[in-house]
C-alpha cells in the first residue's frame, strides 16, 4: 500500500505529464511544504498555482479534500485552501488514470468536493458535479 508522500508524488507527476500533453507550461517551487505544488503557465500572463490531489473512485465518487492535514501531539490539524494560497485543485484518480482540474471558485469554502464517475444508483442528474477529464 502506497504512503501519504507516495499518492502525491504519484499525483504530481501524473498531472505533470497530463499539463505537458496538453501544451501547458508547469513549473516547481524550488523548496517543498509550500501550499502550491505546481504553477501552470495557461499563457504568459494567465499563471495559476496548483496544489495536487490523490483521489481513488469509491461507490462511483471522487472525494476531493481542500484541505491538508498534519499529525501533532495535540492532534490532527486541518488547513483549507483558500483563493489567496491557491488558484485550483488538480486530482489524479489512478483508478482511471484521468486528470481533473477545479478552479477554486468551484472548492472554496468546501471542505471537499465530490466528483461523480459513474452514475447514481437513483438515476438522480440535479445538482452533482460530474467528473469530465
């Protein structure tokens, strides 16, 4: 089973390889722990810092945290992103192998979004966010 450090290195590089593919210019903080882990260049003046999410499919849903999380002594602690830190949230789902991208207009606030894959067992189409690669 894959480590904490493992799902986002895997997730990273992934949505790395993903942004190249579709022409986007990617560049990398030089010291790691900052709250962005990419910074995609859109066109020369349309930058966006990107923090990179693991997020496997479970009962037809991606469960996107906004959030990142530390163990200490007193505790779990919980961070959100907010717009000031970030500009979007990438996920890779390696149970396809797609890449999402969410502006964080679409997460702020949240304390995670959900993506549906496959659809509800209740047929049910309003108000779900779908996951469109």
């Amino acid at each position: 089973m894959l480590s904490t450090n493992q799902k986002g290195a895997l997730a990273e590089v992934a949505i790395a390889k993903r942004a190249i593919e579709l022409e986007i210019e990617i560049y990398r903080p030089v010291a790691e722990g900052g709250r962005f882990d990419l910074i995609f260049a859109f066109d020369y003046d349309d930058l966006a810092r990107v923090q990179c999410k693991y997020a496997p499919v479970r009962d037809g849903v991606l469960d996107i945290r906004s959030y990142s999380s530390r163990r200490t002594r007193s505790g779990c602690i919980r961070r959100h992103y907010t717009a000031q830190e970030i500009d979007a949230l990438a996920t890779f789902c390696p149970s396809n192998g797609c890449c999402y991208y969410l502006p964080m207009a679409m997460v702020s606030d949240q304390g995670q979004i959900r993506l549906r894959v496959d659809p509800a067992k209740s047929c049910q189409d309003a108000g779900i966010n779908w996951a469109t690669a």
